[in-house]
C-alpha cells in the first residue's frame, strides 16, 4: 500500500490519511508497505522529504529511544515549537515564543536502562521499537560518556542481582561524585548481596548504588548543583536531563521572576529552579516528598551568599496553596508534573500575585493551565522551549505570566 504522509503526531510518528501511522517518516513522504491495524511497521520510503537526513546513531532503526534522528534539526526544532504552538492555539491563546534552546549530543546526564541475564554474563541497553526486545547500544549519540563507561558496572550488577529470567531497571545520573546508580527490579537485598553489590560499586567507582529503596553504598556524594548551591538528592530524584536544558530553564525562571523580593516555588524538588532564585530573593519551596527538601535545605544551609530559604512539605495536588497563602509574595515558581496542577492554578488564579514562572513538560496541560490564568487576568509575556530530549518528541516549556 502506498501512502503520502500528511503530518507527524505528538509521538512523532508520521500520519497518512486513514489514519495510518508511519514511524521514521516526514510530512510530505511517499512510502509504502504493509499496513495492519492502522499502522505501517515497516515503510520503504518512495518520496523522501528534504529534510530528511542520515541518522548518526548506528542503533537507529532498532533501539526506541530516539524517534526523530532521521529530521533535520531545523525541522525537528520547528515542529517542537509548533507542538507548542498547537497546544495553545487549542486553548485560544497566542504568545510570543523565544528561540528554542536544543542540548547537544552526548549530554543527557540521566537515563534509564536495563539490565538482562544471558547465558554468557548479561547485556545493558534500550529496548527495541515496538518490540520490547533488549538490545544493546554501545554507540548511543545520546547519553553522556559517562554513563556509557559504567556499562560493564552494570552488567556486573546484573549478574550479582537479577534472577534468570526478569529485566533489572537502571536509572543513571552523572553527578559531581561520578555516576549514582539506582536499581529495580532485583533479587532481595540481603547481607551476603548487599556486601557482593557494594564491592561491584566500589570496584567501578560508583558515586552511590540504590537497590529498590535501600543505599547499598555512597562511595562519593552524587552532587548535583544548582546554582551556587551543592545539593544531594535522594536516589532516583527527579532531575532536568541535561545541563544545557537545565540552565536554560533556570535561565527564564530567573528572567521570569526578576525584581521579586520574595518568591514561593511550587512543586520545588530538590532546589534546581529554589537556590538559583535564591542568590536574588527569599524563597519559600514547597514540595510533597520530604527527602527532597531535606536535601534542598542541607544545599541551602551549607552554601554562602543566598538569601533566606524556607521549606514546607505538602502534596500540592490534595492541599494546594490557597490565595490567601500567597500574601507577601512578589512572584511564583510552578514546575509541576506530566499531569499539570488543575488544583493549585486555580488557586493562583485568585491570588494576585503579579508573576509567574511556569515550567512545564507537557505542553497540552501547560496550555490548559495558561488558558485558567489568563481567564483570571494574567497575560502570557514569552515562551521558552526547551528541548533537553533531543531526537524524541518530548518538549520542556517555560513561561513569564504576569498580571497588568
């Protein structure tokens, strides 16, 4: 079946008429191949379009974890702030965008993967499109070198702490200490494991090996740092997935919130939009997991030169903020999750608070959140795109709204 590819979808997959999904393809392709249950799994490409490039990465068509390596990065750059752009328009808003800040190769700091045994040791990689089968990724364009020299670490790892037929679950982060290691998905942790995995970590020079919930060892602070601050999250913590992204949004939250004297920071995490604001403002950070803001405050206290930080734990989604809350604040700092914060921007919607800072990395529920702040008055400044995913169809947005 022959098919021309009208559009790509918000997983970046191209869209024929029908619908038809086509992965790997660009609007404006001829291709054609088999198509079953709406979908063409396997498309010879008839029409390439111009924007159509060689992917770098030798894993390209097997490995699902990019999507997008086969466009150009003037288009891919151009359709993020279209999915944006679209996003809002759906909402009846119109902002002005800056140009988008896209991280390099080689710069994610933070991954997942996973781990399998084999009948001669273990393999580590990606799993495959649309398959679900491992495979491995040596020549991964993406990750940060780091995380690509500790493979053998956690193929080591794997083979101490899998049973024979299940997948261990790696998140890695580069970290100031070297790589932290959180692993799921394994053998119970008992002593004569926790002594042979900790002795595989200090081998490999791990900054820190979490089992489930359990450190194993912290062999070297896995220091991450925000601003001038030193912080020491939690295993497994949420953090932006490069430094390039991560600066480019602390750079608009910063710009957002500018000539505050007192800012209260929503959905705070572990301090990485909380201690750069710092360095200008007092700063109160809220945040539902009190491991991160027990790391954030130790940041705080131990840093020189930022002005007060206060902490407050509470899950925002149950107990949002309420308006009379945010009396003697000059500006607001909202990072929430995929989900959004429906709650707690209703709240602000009646609070007065003249400034806003928005982070979000979900564009439809960004949008939908926009469209109840400028319901209440507020007006969209700027929107920042940020694209720290580079090669996949994931989008970083950050936004300045304020009240006339």
């Amino acid at each position: 079946m022959k098919v021309t590819i009208e559009r790509l979808g918000h997983l970046g997959d191209g869209i024929a008429e029908g619908p038809i999904f086509v992965p790997l393809t660009l609007p404006g392709e001829e291709v054609e191949g088999e198509v079953v249950d709406g979908k063409m799994s396997a498309p010879r490409i008839l029409i390439p379009s111009v924007e159509r490039v060689k992917p770098i990465c030798s894993h390209y068509k097997a490995c699902g974890g990019c999507s997008l390596m086969h466009a150009s990065d003037e288009f891919v750059a151009e359709w993020k702030q279209g999915v944006v752009k679209t996003a809002l328009d759906g909402q009846g808003l119109n902002a002005e965008f800056r140009p988008i800040h896209t991280s390099p190769a080689g710069s994610r700091r933070r991954a997942g993967l996973a781990g399998k045994r084999t009948k001669n040791g273990a393999m580590i990689g990606f799993h495959t499109r649309g398959t679900g089968t491992l495979i491995e990724v040596p020549n991964c364009q993406l990750l940060d070198p780091a995380l690509k020299e500790i493979v053998p670490a956690l193929i080591e790892l794997t083979i101490a702490g899998a049973s024979r037929k299940a997948e261990l679950s790696f998140l890695v982060t580069q970290s100031l200490g070297g790589v932290d290691v959180l692993v799921k998905g394994g053998k119970p942790l008992d002593e004569p494991a926790r002594v042979e995995l900790a002795q595989i970590a200090n081998k490999h020079e791990l900054a820190r090996l979490t089992w489930e919930d359990s450190v194993v060892c912290e062999i070297s602070a896995p220091v991450q740092v925000f601003g001038s601050a030193r912080v020491n999250p939690p295993g497994g913590t949420f953090l932006q997935a490069t430094p390039q992204g991560e600066k480019a949004l602390v750079s608009a939250v910063l710009d957002a919130v500018s000539g505050a004297k007192k800012v209260v920071d929503l959905f705070a995490g572990c301090g990485t939009f909380s201690l750069p604001v710092a360095e200008h403002a007092e700063v109160h950070a809220v945040e539902g997991e009190k491991e991160m803001l027990k790391a954030l405050d130790h940041g705080w206290r131990f840093s020189t030169g930022l002005k007060h930080v206060s902490t407050e734990a509470r899950d925002l989604f149950r107990r949002p903020l309420l308006p009379d809350e945010f009396k003697g604040f000059d500006a607001i700092v909202i990072d929430p999750p995929r989900a959004g914060a429906e709650a707690q921007i209703a709240e602000i919607a009646k609070c007065g608070v003249k400034r806003i800072a928005m982070v979000s990395c979900n564009p439809v529920t960004f949008a939908r959140d926009a469209r109840v702040l400028v319901d209440a008055g507020y007006v969209i400044d700027w929107v920042q795109v940020v694209d720290q995913f580079r090669w996949s169809p994931h989008v970083e947005v950050a936004a300045k709204f304020t009240m006339p």
